[in-house]
C-alpha cells in the first residue's frame, strides 16, 4: 500500500507546526540565571543548541601525575638570598613551597569542577540525556554518581590546600631553621599521605569522562529517520539494506545493545541522509522502562528526526512483543508524538504472519509491506524514506524569506 498524497502533505504542514528538536526546556540548574565560571559576572544560561557538548568536558590528569607534577614545580623554588637572616629566609620559603604545592593540585581540580559545573546543565538535551542515563547505570551497579565524585574531588582540592596552608602557618610559628625545614618535609609527606588515602577518586572521575566523552555525537544538520519497535524486530537489518557502505554501530556507555548508524545518498540531489535503529521499546509506564527505552524516547523527543515503526507479526519476537502489545507501543508512541512524519512498516513479509488481521484494522492507511529477505517492498521503502527525509530537511534548511520586491533574503537577517 502507498501513503495518500493528502497524508504526505498533512505531514509536512505538521513539521513546520512542531520544531522536530524540542526547544530547550528550563531547569533550576540549567537555564536559571546562573554564574559565570569566572565567578563575576550573570547572566542567563541557555542550552546548547547543538551536540558534542560533552567532548569539550576537560580531561583529569591521573593522580600520581598531578601530584608528581605539583611536587616538582614546587621543589622549583629557591631561598631568597636577599634575606639575610636564615630563619626569615627558612620560614619565607617553606611558606612558598607549601603555597605552590597546593595551589598546583587545586587549580586544575578547580578547573575541572568549574567546567563541570558550567557544561552539564546546558548541554543538548539529547545529550543531557544520555549523560543522566550514563550516572544512573552507574549508581544500579553500585559505583558513584557524577556529583557523588565532584563533591569528593572537591574535598581533595580543599584537602590538599589545607596541608599547604597548615605548613606554612607552622613555619611562621618556629624559630629555628633547621626545626622549619623538617615542616617543609613533612608537608611533602603529608601530601602524598593524601593522595595515598583519597587519590583514587581523581580515577573515578576519569572513568566518569571516558564514559561520557565516548558518547556519539549526532550530527543535528543531518535529517535522520529512526526506526522504532519492540525488541528483534527487524528494525537493524532494515537500515542495513537501505544504507549506503557499512552502517556504523554506536555504543553507549549504560548499554551493550548499539544503535546502528547508517547513511544514505539521494539519487538525484546526493544529499546525505542517517537511518538508525534505536532499542526496542515494550508496553508499560515510563517509571517501568529501562535506560535502552529512555535513549529510544530521547532521539525520537530531542532530535529532529522522522519515524518508521517497525512491526514483525512473525510470531519470533519474543512473548513480550506480541501483535498487540506492539501495537500497543505504537499507539502509545503515536499519540505522543502526533506530528512527527511517520510510516508504519510490517517486516519479515517472507515469513509466515500472526495477527495480520488486527494489524491491518489498527494501522492507518498507508503502512508498508516489506522483506529484507527477499527485497519485497524494499524500493517502495526507499522512496517514502526519501520524501520523510525532505519533509526533515525543509525544516532544517527553510527557503529563504522573499521580500516584497522578490528578493531573496536569508531567514533571521536584519532587514536593511
């Protein structure tokens, strides 16, 4: 069957109505006005309006290595010969030693802590997501949370400025040289003795980067087309066939189910278009849905996308993804997302059907046929992906607005 010409036109008025990326939505965190990480100046924060925010999220040095080096550059510093009495002199440089040992492990923690603090409420809200979902998997397995390890990277940063500041304040207490240098000695014992106890948490917050900077970025200049469905529905072999190359398979750090990433090419224009598959979603409440649901809900919620739910009446999904309960899922999804363009497809047409009947009653008119098997319906496919694709690209990409004497002028510009 073939979607109606109405249909097709009613969907494209639909996206132009509805922005197909959500617009930011205001948090007490995010978009309250906020500080400035220089601590001087507010102003009012907005997300960011495009990904990759969590690949700028500064890098930790391990930290043997802040230590090591905070340690050396300290050890830099010489008495001041200028000073001729040698306690003054003593006290003056433990005082300095002690001051630049401290001071090198607290700014780059500070830095740290500040660009955290700064990033992570503004970021996209997909990604935002997906980095929410990332902690949360990690407190299910027992491991700190993001703001768990700041909070204890910052009581490091606090910890190593107090060995500092207690040294120095010794050896203005002391009245002879060589009882002032044993301060200096033991404020290099006590630092290491520090990050012996507490060091590792510097490692937590490593891992927490990894993980969030191996993120994928979605690219939100590029119209995409998600497929959705329950579980083992054919849904990645589908984008396998209509890409062009090898799909690529993006992994998610609270996962080990991917979701695979393919690109096509118009036939005629030779724009390049992503496909991808997302995990299966099943019929039941959000409360009771599980990370691999949240990222499924969050590329169709937070990125402009079009749909293709996929449907397998094969009987092979699972108990779980029975005719009805996709169905159901379908339904639920449909009314949560009325306006996005939208085809429903029934997969796996070589294989013998269940439910064929009350599908066809619940699906409107227009849902596709299709077998990646035999490559029944496939070109029909591909073209109703095209025409979805241009419905997403005119709203990315609008004509540029003609003025009244018919020349064109680039939407937003400021009028002469």
């Amino acid at each position: 069957m073939s979607t109606s010409q109405g249909e097709q036109q009613q969907q494209q008025e639909h996206a132009q109505e509805e922005p197909l990326a959500q617009p930011p939505q205001a948090s007490s965190e995010g978009d309250a006005a906020a500080s400035h990480p220089a601590g001087k100046k507010k102003f009012q924060r907005r997300r960011l309006t495009t990904t990759g925010g969590l690949k700028g999220l500064p890098i930790a040095a391990p930290a043997d290595e802040l230590l090591s080096g905070a340690v050396r550059r300290s050890k830099k510093i010489r008495q001041d010969m200028e000073i001729k009495n040698a306690r003054n002199r003593a006290r003056k440089w433990t005082a300095e030693r002690m001051d630049t040992l401290a001071k090198e492990i607290s700014k780059p923690l500070r830095h740290i802590l500040d660009r955290y603090n700064y990033q992570i409420p503004i970021l996209h809200p997909f990604e935002a997501t997906v980095a929410d979902l990332t902690v949360r998997a990690r407190a299910s397995r027992g491991e700190r949370t993001l703001q768990s390890v700041l909070d204890e990277v910052n009581e490091l940063r606090k910890g190593a400025l107090g060995v500092g500041k207690a040294r120095a304040m010794e050896a203005k207490r002391l009245e002879k040289r060589a009882e002032i240098l044993e301060v200096m000695d033991r404020g290099y014992e006590d630092m290491e003795f520090l990050f012996k106890r507490d060091g590792h948490i510097v490692q937590d917050l490593i891992e927490i980067q990894r993980q969030l900077r191996s993120i994928p970025v979605v690219q939100l200049h590029v119209p995409t087309i998600v497929l959705v469905g329950a579980p083992n529905v054919g849904k990645s072999s589908i984008v396998r066939t209509l890409s062009t190359g090898t799909p690529e398979v993006n992994n998610y750090p609270f996962t080990t189910r991917g979701m695979t990433m393919g690109h096509m090419f118009h036939p005629v224009t030779n724009q390049r278009y992503q496909m991808m598959d997302t995990p299966g979603v099943l019929s039941r409440p959000d409360e009771e849905r599980n990370c691999m649901e949240a990222l499924t809900l969050a590329s169709m919620q937070h990125l402009p996308t079009a749909v293709i739910f996929v449907m397998d009446l094969s009987g092979y999904s699972g108990e779980q993804s029975t005719v009805e309960k996709q169905v159901e899922v379908r339904n639920e999804l449909r009314k949560r997302f009325p306006r996005r363009p939208w085809l429903d497809v029934i997969s796996k047409l070589d294989l013998p059907r269940e439910g064929l009947e009350f599908a066809a009653s619940s699906l409107p008119e227009g849902y596709l046929d299709v077998s990646v098997h035999d490559g029944r319906g496939l070109d029909e496919l591909r073209t109703h992906v095209y025409d979805m694709l241009q419905v997403i690209e005119s709203v990315l990409f609008p004509p540029p607005l003609i003025d009244s004497d018919g020349e064109g002028e680039e939407e937003g510009a400021e009028p002469e």
